[in-house]
C-alpha cells in the first residue's frame, strides 16, 4: 500500500487526468448556472405593496385569491386566457395541454456526444442520456422522470425534473415548429445533463405564486404550483382579494383590481416588463425582491434590468427591447405598447392571425397607408400581412430550431437593416429599464460582477473586478447585511486573484447567512485552490450538507478528500456524486484508485470502461493512466 503523502499526490494526478480527458470544466463557466441567487431572507408576499399607492389592491396585506375566483364573473375571459401561451406556461408533465402533440414513438437523438431518448409509459414521461464507447462496451446512462412541462408549446417545450423540492432542468426539448426533439437552450455549449438547477427568476416567469426557500439556488415550498400553476390573472392585474370581497363601481376606475389600461405609460410597460424585458442580468434591488413586485408599482423599485446589446439588436426575448427601439413607439411618446398590438386574454386562430395583426396597425397608419400598391403586396404576402414585410421572422441564434419576430418594427427592412453582434461577456452593461437615468451603482456593480466572471480575458476579469470592488465597498458600509453586495464583492476579490481576501469575504457573509448555498459553493472552490484544508474540509462538508443534490459539490468533496489522503470516504462521497450524475470523470478516478487499493479490479475496470464510454477519444490516455495505477498498489 502506497503511503498517506503518495496518496495525497496520486490525488491530485487525478485532478489533472480528467483535465487531460477534456472534460473538466472551470469555475469561470459556471456562473451561467447560478445566475439570481437568494442569499438572505425573503420578505412575506401577502405583506408587500406601496401603502401610497392608489391602487388599493397593490397596498400591503392584500391576499391573492386565484384564477378560480376571477372566473366566477370573468368567465368567458378566464377560458380565452388558458388557451394563451401565457395561460400555457407550466404544468404537471401529465396535465400538459401539448402533451398529445407529441409523438409517442421515434424519440431519440444524437446530441453533444451524447445518445438521448424519451420513454413514455401512460402519463409518465422518463428521459434518458447515454454515453458509449463505439466498441459495443456497456454505455453509461442517466435517466430522470419529468415532472413539469415549462413553455407554452407553440415553439418549444422544456421539461422539468424535481429531487426533493429542487427543480432541474431535463436537457431534452421538444421543438414544436420543427417537430422534432433536440438539446435544451444552452445545452449545445454546456451539456448540464441533468443537473442545471431551475432558478427563482426562471419560475417567477412561468409559474404563479412559486415560494423559493431562502438560501438555496433551487428549492422550492411544496407544493411547486399553486392557484392557476401558469402565470395567471393576478400577475398583471395584482392580488385579487379586495376586488373579489367589494368590488368598486362600475361607472368609475375601480381602485379595488389594476386595470393596466388605465395605469400611467410607464407603470403599464412594468406589468409587461416584469417577464418580458429579459436583458443579460437582471439585479433586485436594496430594498425589494423581485417577487413582491405588484402591478401599477414601478418595477424599477424591485428589479434593474442591465444589457450589454444596443437596443433593437437581434435577440431571442428581446421584444421588449425591439419594441422601444421602433419608430412606432418612438413617434407616439411612448403610448404604442405591447397591448397595442397583442391580445393579452386571447390568441388569434392561426386563418385570423394576419387579418387581426394588419387591424392594429392600421388603427394608427389607416391614414397614411402603406407606400406599396396592393397587387405588390399581396405578391410578397398574400394574406395582405403587413408583419410579414415590417416584423419578419428569423432564425434565432441562441435557441436551436426556433424563430422569432423582429419587433423592431422597420419601415424598410431591406435597407434599414444593419447586422448587432453581440456583446462579448464582461462588456460594460447599461440599464435598458431606467432609459436615461443613470443606472443604480449597487445594482450595476452586482451585474458587472457576474459579467466578468464569464469575461474571456484574465485582464478584463481583473479590471472589472477592481471596479466593482470600489463600487461596492461604501455600499457595505452604508448596509452590512446587503448579503447580495457582500457576494458580489467576494466575487470582485476572486477576479482579481486575490483569493485569501476573497475567502474572507465569503466567511464574512456565510457569518450572516450560514446557509447560502452559492457562497458556501464558491468559497469552498477558493479554499480547495488556496490549499486551506481546514477551511476546505469545512466548507465542502457544508456545502453537501446545505445541497446534497449537486453532483459538482460531491465531486468537489471528494476531491479534498482525496487529496487530504481519505481515499474511501473519497470514494463515497465520489459514488454519491455518480449516483446523481455519471458522467463525471474525477469522480470516476477517485473511485477507481480506490477499488485498486481493495483489490476489487472488476469494479475498477467497469469504472475504467466508464471513463471511456464519457471520452472516446481518450481510451489510450485512460488504458496507460488505469495499468500504470494498477502497478502502483502491487504488493512489493
């Protein structure tokens, strides 16, 4: 048997094998995954609300009641509105109106290296990822049962998995305009398999009434859906109880339910911006979450929207940006909106689409119609549609066989058309929300954070680092308890390489909120790095213990353990991390040495054989690294 110190470098030579197999992947991709963390205490909905508002419904206390109680007099509205994408948002995989669209059979693809197929048994929907050697060797496999379908169905559907109140997301989608199932959005530059945690500012968009449990990336109260489960009436109208209890009367505004037909031009933008103005980070604010965001409220108190994209660029969920950019909403001072155009309750039957569309624009342009004679236009489009011309679609770049609309609006596409790039990560961001007033300091200091983490270049990370820091610094000193601030801050330390000072930062906030599973992540990443075992021991301990769902953090307590020299609580702390994902291959070599050192060479040669069904391509690498580990553990 090799001794504890060999053991410890042996350890760390497994660390650079799976590096040398092409699958490790470093902290700085991971932040696209734990975008929008809650850290610190979440603020009870049924008490937020502006108390100055005259809205009465969107003052504290007011209850929500559900889409069941709106229907009883609003019925014929209610039934038009489940039937919108909105009213489709989320459900039960089995309660899914889509469901029956997809085909039963033929469900399999070939993706990111990776054989992917969906097996369906009744109302049970089961996905599965393999990984195979080309040799007829025994694949590798992961599987997990849907619970939710997410998307309304028009152009995609996505599917959601749930471990124990947290939510991940399936990396199998079903792509409705092509017919056809592919990689989720995403998953073509990072296959997450089935690992990606849904986040709250994901939900808070597709499902009503979600409640995340403090402190965690994912975790959710059960039951997941409640009320109408998809975004429902009282997301844009606001808590229903006191319009249900006394409603007002009939010949004036009533002040008991927001009608956003009647709120203010910005106030009524909010109620659609809350979802659809998406940006690059979306940052809450100081003194609100995200979730006590009531309409007829100014949304720019709950959230700041920051993009680092000119206005009107070409990008999927860009709407709203598109929109603000048109001369359409330009010319009318803002009074051109998204319920200009679209039917909030209701979707036109696909025969109508192009009578109903043409019918809003003509509301303003009836007067100076178009430039073109009609045989032209009934050339180029012969349902007379003007959104044909004026809105086309494209093919969009970021979510595979989808397209979208240009809501830019342009009087002559062909000429006024000029190509957006997109902004490489860790560009400075603009708030897209707040028009021309300057964007919050805190607020943009905790995005640009995030930015440059995924920044390409170690200078820029620094850079950006240093800025954020001395953004941030006064911000604390003005709230110690900014738990959001405080992680920003330790992230700014870790751009800049100065990871003692960043560990500290962690510590200082995790002394606030002991709990706060990104911290506890990211801090126990810095102390595996700096070498600090007995901060490492700690937090990793911590880390599974807060979220014992996450491979990466398995895999990351294995790690120490290896190279603390504890190879078979490694090796436990590695199955683990398998059982919930397989595909991870330091957690395959630690288990691997550890089955040499017991003499159990068929468990390491089915590890072995793992190995290579994950990495083709390495099979001479793995075989050379596997004989010379079985010569070091030969007896002497």
């Amino acid at each position: 048997m090799v001794r504890k110190a060999g053991l410890r470098a042996v350890s760390l030579a497994l660390v650079v094998l799976a590096m040398l197999v092409g699958t490790w992947i470093s902290w700085k991709a991971r932040p696209a995954r734990w975008r929008g963390p809650r850290v610190g205490p979440i603020v009870a909905r049924p008490t937020a609300g502006s108390s100055s508002s005259p809205w009465l419904n969107a003052r504290p206390g007011v209850a929500y009641v559900g889409d069941a109680a709106c229907a009883r007099c609003h019925g014929e509205i209610a039934a038009s509105y489940r039937a919108h994408p909105m009213g489709r948002s989320i459900a039960p995989a089995d309660e899914f109106p889509g469901l029956g669209a997809i085909p039963r059979s033929g469900a399999t693809f070939e993706a990111a290296g990776s054989h992917f197929r969906v097996e369906r048994s009744g109302s049970t929907m089961t996905h599965v990822e393999e990984r195979r050697d080309g040799q007829g060797g025994r694949p590798v496999a992961c599987s997990a049962e849907v619970a939710y379908a997410i998307g309304s169905g028009a152009r995609a559907t996505s599917f959601l998995i749930e471990r124990d109140n947290r939510i991940f997301e399936s990396p199998i989608t079903w792509y409705a305009r092509d017919e056809r199932w592919g990689l989720s959005p995403g998953y073509g530059r990072i296959n997450s398999h089935f690992d990606r945690p849904v986040v709250p500012q994901c939900l808070f968009c597709h499902a009503d009434n979600v409640q995340p449990i403090s402190e965690t990336v994912n975790a959710y109260e059960p039951p997941l859906l409640r009320g109408s489960s998809s975004i429902g009436c009282e997301r844009c109208h606001g808590p229903g109880a006191l319009h249900v209890g006394s409603p007002g009367s009939a010949g004036d505004i009533d002040r008991t339910i927001v009608n956003p037909g009647h709120l203010e031009i910005p106030l009524r933008e909010d109620v659609c911006a809350q979802c659809h103005l998406l940006g690059d980070q979306r940052v809450e604010t100081s003194r609100h979450d995200v979730f006590d965001y009531r309409p007829g409220l100014p949304l720019s108190d709950y959230v700041v929207v920051f993009d680092r994209q000119r206005e009107g660029s070409k990008r999927f969920g860009g709407h709203f940006e598109q929109m603000r950019s048109s001369r359409c909403y330009l010319a009318s001072d803002g009074r051109l909106g998204c319920v200009s155009c679209h039917d909030p309750h209701a979707t036109p039957a696909a025969a109508a689409r192009s009578a109903f569309f043409r019918g809003r624009c003509l509301a303003c342009h009836d007067s100076r119609p178009c430039s073109l004679a009609e045989p032209e236009r009934r050339s180029r489009s012969p349902q007379d549609d003007c959104t044909a011309c004026h809105m086309p679609q494209f093919p969009s770049t970021e979510i595979a066989h989808t397209a979208t609309t240009d809501h830019r609006i342009l009087r002559k596409p062909d000429l006024d058309e000029k190509p957006v790039p997109p902004a490489p990560s860790g560009r400075p961001l603009r708030a897209v929300q707040l028009a021309n007033e300057p964007a919050p300091r805190r607020e943009f200091a905790i995005a640009q954070a995030i930015e440059a983490m995924m920044a390409p270049d170690q200078a820029d990370r620094a850079r950006f680092g240093a800025e954020v820091q001395s953004a941030l610094e006064p911000v604390i000193a003005d709230d110690a308890d900014d738990l959001p601030a405080r992680l920003a801050l330790a992230r700014s330390l870790r751009l800049q390489n100065r990871n003692v000072e960043a560990l500290a930062a962690y510590d200082e906030l995790l002394r606030r909120s002991p709990g706060a599973e990104t911290a506890l992540d990211e801090a126990s990443s810095i102390a595996l790095d700096l070498g600090d075992r007995a901060a490492a021991s700690r937090l990793t301990k911590q880390a599974v213990r807060k979220n014992p769902w996450s491979p990466a953090l398995l895999e990351r307590r294995a790690r120490f353990l290896a190279v603390d020299g504890r190879i078979a609580e490694s090796a436990g702390a590695a199955s683990a991390a398998l059982g919930l994902n397989p595909f991870l291959p330091l957690a395959r070599t630690i288990r691997i040495r550890d089955s040499l050192e017991r003499r159990d060479s068929s468990q390491a040669r089915s590890d072995l054989d793992a190995l290579i069904a994950i990495n083709p391509a390495s099979r001479p690498v793995l075989e050379r690294w596997f004989a010379d580990q079985e010569r070091q553990v030969r007896p002497r």
